[in-house]
C-alpha cells in the first residue's frame, strides 16, 4: 500500500472522519509547508508524553507532575456531588456552562441497545465507594438525550442498586432536545438542563 492510501486510511478511524476526507486531509499535508507537518507530528507524539488520565475521574489532562486531574484537586469542589458523562468533552461543555462545581466521573462510552459499547463499570464502582466516604449524596446522570443514552443511564441505575440507600441518582431535565449529545448543548442549555434536574 502507498503512503498516501496508508495515512488517508489511519486518519479515516478517526471519529465522524471518512475515507474521502481523509485523503482529502493527506493531500493538505503534503500541500502545506514541511514545517506545518513536523510540527504535526511533534504534536501527535507528544500526546503520550505530555497527556495524562486522571485515576480518579478518568479524563486526559495536560501535566506530568501532578497526579490527578485539576477538577480532583480542587478542594473547593462539592464533594456531595458526582457527575457521570460520556466523554472528555461532554465535562468540557459542562465545565463551560458554569453552573456545576461538583465532581466528576468520565464513562468512556455509551451502550447500544445491540449490545455494544462499554463503560467502566467496574471503575465507576470503585469511584462511588470512595466517593460515599467523602460525603457522596446526589449522583447526576449527564448522559445525551439519545437511546445510547438512555440504555446506559438503565444499566448506571441497576450497578447503583446496592447504594440506594446511601445516594440519590438524579438525571439532567429535559432542557435537552431528544436526540441531542451533551458536548454540541450550549451553555444555557445545559445550565437549564442542570437546575431542572429530577431523582430517578
């Protein structure tokens, strides 16, 4: 395989990335000045490098010193809270809404009604346990208004079972348009979504 076909297909794996604009992306790279692309590169390579996964909330965050995350170790956060989205950006977006100063807890993914997908089960248990030690009250389901959405907020529900006395599980109220993923809301949105949110 030739090196254009090569890169077009790695960069086609990437999330809403096709074949067709992959290539598209390969023919940039090699229009663009060599700097451009040495410097992407650099970029690429020092994700690993540069780029950790806090142990505690399981999101990326830039720093090789400290060992969690800014949001963990923020003593001024509400320890009673425990947020459960998605993904990185889904905590972005809520980050950025500005309402919310609790803790947080990334997923890592949704599950399909087929029977795909997974989420970090056994980690989210973990987190809880040690969470209910510091005071854990309400636990808030930030998950997009979809049927992925849904189906894993069901199986949340059925691992928090054993907890039920201890934990409130609140979901985010329908301030989100059905369909809607949680990273493209608006602030506002999400702000509303937050305020209104019911135990379910």
């Amino acid at each position: 395989m030739d090196k254009i076909d090569e890169l077009a297909q790695a960069l086609a794996k990437l999330p809403g990335i096709g074949p067709r604009q992959g290539k598209r992306f390969v023919f940039y790279l090699l229009a663009a000045p060599a700097a451009e692309r040495i410097k992407l590169a650099e970029l690429i390579a020092s994700l690993g490098k540069e780029v950790r996964q806090c142990p505690d909330c399981l999101r990326f965050y830039n720093g090789t010193t400290a060992s969690v995350c800014s949001h963990c170790s923020d003593t001024k956060r509400d320890d009673s809270l425990l947020m459960l989205v998605e993904k990185d950006q889904d905590l972005t977006a809520v980050e950025r809404a500005g309402t919310y100063r609790g803790r947080y807890f990334v997923l890592g993914g949704v599950l399909t009604l087929s029977g795909k997908g997974a989420i970090r089960e056994k980690e989210l248990i973990k987190t809880v346990e040690k969470r209910l030690q510091n005071g854990l009250k309400e636990i808030v389901l930030a998950l997009g208004a979809t049927s992925e959405g849904e189906h894993t907020a069901d199986r949340v529900r059925e691992l928090l079972v054993p907890y039920r006395e201890r934990v409130v599980t609140s979901m985010l109220g329908r301030g989100l348009a059905t369909g809607s993923e949680l990273e493209y809301s608006d602030a506002e949105t999400l702000r509303a979504a937050l305020s209104n949110r019911k135990e379910t």
